[in-house]
C-alpha cells in the first residue's frame, strides 16, 4: 500500500488496542485503514475523517495517537498545534527537525510526540 499515512488512532477490540491509519488515497480523499482493511470511513479532509472514525465508533474506547505539537519558525508559537502524523513523521525524520510545510508555506517543527506514535512511525519506516 502506498498511500501516505496521514493520522492514526486506535480501538479497543476484544481485549486489545488495534492501530488504525488514515491514508491519503488521493489530494481530496481520505479513508480509514484497520491493517489492510478498509473500514468505509472516507472523507474529503483529514479533520473531518477524523470527526466521521470518531462518530463510526462512538460507544466503543477510541484514542488518536499523540503526534506532538506543530510549531512554526521562525517565530516559533508558544503553544502550537496538534500535530498529525504526517507532519511528525516529516519533522522526525528530518537531520535537523525542521521541514517545510506546504500548506501553512512555513518552516515547522514538531516536539513532544508520545512514545506510541514514535513506535508507530518506527514501525511504518522500517516495513
């Protein structure tokens, strides 16, 4: 598969929590991922996937990984923004931390991603 991984959750599902990965199909298509499996849950902007997984599954224990904060250079913010995967993924693999965002056409860096999304992207790399 690949299409770029763009956020991450996980469920709680018979006893375990099972990583999910939302992927960009296309630039306006966005769709949920459980291993392989499509889950049917698509949409046009990576926000509103996330708002449809969490609406597919309310009732049922559901938790976004915690990509760290985005923080834009050089007049770095002080509180920045929830950062999505992708965004870690770019900061974390760059030598210095610092990548281009083409969307906020800024320099960013992400700081503070949890163990569990660096683990996830550890393992994303490395397959």
């Amino acid at each position: 598969m690949t299409e770029r991984i763009i956020h991450a959750a996980s469920l709680f599902e018979e006893g375990e929590w099972i990583p999910l990965l939302l992927r960009e199909k296309t630039p306006d298509h966005y769709a949920w991922f459980k291993g392989t499996e499509e889950l049917g849950v698509d949409a046009t902007t990576p926000e509103e996937a996330c708002k449809l997984l969490r609406k597919a599954f309310k009732g049922t224990p559901l938790s976004f990984y915690n990509c760290g904060f985005r923080f834009t250079l050089p007049e770095r913010d002080e509180t920045g923004t929830n950062a999505l995967f992708y965004q870690m993924e770019a900061s974390y693999n760059s030598p210095t931390g610092i990548y281009y965002d083409e969307e906020l056409q800024a320099s960013c860096i992400v700081r503070f991603a949890s163990e569990e999304a660096r683990e996830l992207l550890k393992k994303v790399t490395s397959s």
